[in-house]
C-alpha cells in the first residue's frame, strides 16, 4: 500500500513538472515569421518590433545589425507576406522600405524571399524614385500576369515625377519592375534606374524574350526597353542606347513588337506602343 501510495504521489508531481516546463518552453520560445504575417509592421508596439528585430537579426545575421543606430539608413520591415512558388513550396517575402529622407535623393526599398526556415532565396535593394515617397504596399495574385505582383504606392515630393504605383512580379525567385503608372494609370518611362537590374543578356536573347508566351518577363523587357537607362556589369547607371539599337537591329524584332501592340495584355500594348516609337525614331 505505501509503495502505491508512492507511485500515485509521483505521477501528479511528473505532470505537473511537465506541464510548467512545457508552458515555459512555450513561453520562451523564439517568434516565428507567421505571427508577422499580413500587417503593416511600422506599427508594431515596441515590444512587438523589438521581437522582429531580433527574429530577423537571427534568420539574417549578415544582413542586420543587433545595434538600432546602425541601421538608422537602412529600410526597415514594413511587410511580411506568405507566398507560394510554380512547385507549390510556401515562402515568406519580406518588404523594406526606406522613405525620403533628404532632397534632392531617392526612397529605396529592399525585398527578400526566404524560405519559411528563413534561408534567403534572393534578396533584392533597388532605389523607389529621386523625390519620391513611399506610403505603402501589398502583394497580390495576378491572374492576367500568372504571378504574384508586389504593388508599392508613392507620391511625388518637391519637384519629383508624378508616379504613384510601382508594380514589381515575382519571376521564379527573382524580383522584376513591370511598370510604373501615374496618378491617372498611365504607364511612365522608367529614365532613372529605379528597380532591380534586368537580366544581362546580349541582343539575340533579348530577342528571344519578346517572342515568349510569359506576359511576365515580356512586360519586363519592353518596360526596360522603353526607358532611357541601364546598369552596367559594375552597377553603374548607364544609358542604354547601344543595346537598344542592337536589339532594334535582330531579325523579327519588329515584327514582335507590332504584335505586341495588339496585346490582350493592356499594360503589354501600352508598353509595346512605347517601344514601337523610341524603335522608329
């Protein structure tokens, strides 16, 4: 009887142990990327984004500084969002961004796809306008694009263009501008380098890409050959007017872009349209 009595007085004790070292564990545990997921995150409470901050500072230790003032110029998280890829593998992206802060200058924003363990898949940085404000952004599906579409919101500050939307697709596992639009939704030329550099490719593959059946990285392409710029190897912002005569110059090239005025793709016939003219000249 009393070693029964033993037994019974210990098995309380053994769950009851368990029970607080299961409850402190999850008390203690690290925040995931899902309890940041779908909320604009500039307006977390200060405990809230001093969690953020060492989340990313663990799941990203080369690209964070555990030192706030040494990321004062650097973008901070404004969104977090779950995606999916062409196979079906979730992911997160995270959405920085940096806001004009001095004029004359350039708003920025940077943008990671991380595996939901958070290994980095591509991390892109890329200016946001010269006198440009950022307000906002959101991801979406576009069905006509068959991509998800990253659309961030701006607005003109002293003597900047008028550009309110910018519309980044995720290609495969690669950030791309699609186009920029003014306050009326119509395309403006991107004459300043903004978003992330294009794919090199020579003429012939340039060539290539206005034949594809892929809206996506066509619109890419015609929006890159519509504006006056380009990075060059070194990073350098340089005007493209070489290449853009070259690719001019490719059998079929003309041909491709007259077809693509006649998109059924809007944003693909305007971008055409454009192309069709700076071509002509």
């Amino acid at each position: 009887m009393r070693r029964n009595r033993l037994q019974f007085g210990i098995v309380p004790i053994f769950a009851i142990v368990t029970v607080i070292a299961a409850l402190s564990w999850f008390l203690s545990r690290p925040p995931s990327f899902a309890t940041f997921l779908n909320q604009d995150l500039r307006h977390l409470s200060p405990d809230r984004k001093q969690e953020l901050e060492e989340l990313l500072f663990r799941v990203l230790p080369d690209k964070r500084q555990q030192n706030p003032l040494a990321n004062i110029f650097e973008p901070e998280p404004w969104h977090l969002w779950h995606s999916t890829d062409a196979e079906g593998n979730s992911r997160y992206i995270l959405f920085e961004g940096r806001d004009l802060f001095i004029i004359p200058g350039d708003s920025y924003a940077k943008v990671y796809l991380l595996e939901t363990n958070g290994t980095i898949l591509e991390e892109s940085g890329f200016k946001t306008g010269y006198r440009i404000n950022l307000e906002g952004a959101l991801l979406r599906n576009d069905k006509s694009l068959g991509i998800e579409v990253i659309e961030v919101l701006t607005h003109a500050s002293i003597n900047g263009l008028d550009i309110r939307k910018r519309y980044y697709g995720i290609i495969g596992n690669r950030i791309a501008l699609l186009r920029l639009e003014d306050s009326n939704g119509h395309l403006v030329v991107n004459g300043d380098c903004d978003g992330p550099p294009v794919p090199k490719r020579d003429a012939s593959e340039w060539a290539t890409i206005l034949k594809s059946s892929d809206p996506a990285v066509v619109l890419e392409a015609l929006h890159w050959l519509s504006g006056d710029h380009a990075l060059d190897s070194s990073g350098v912002c340089r005007n493209h007017e070489s290449m853009s005569r070259a690719i001019e110059a490719q059998p079929g090239v003309q041909a491709s872009i007259q077809a693509l005025t006649a998109s059924q793709h809007p944003w693909v016939r305007e971008a055409a349209a454009i192309v069709q003219n700076r071509f002509g000249k």
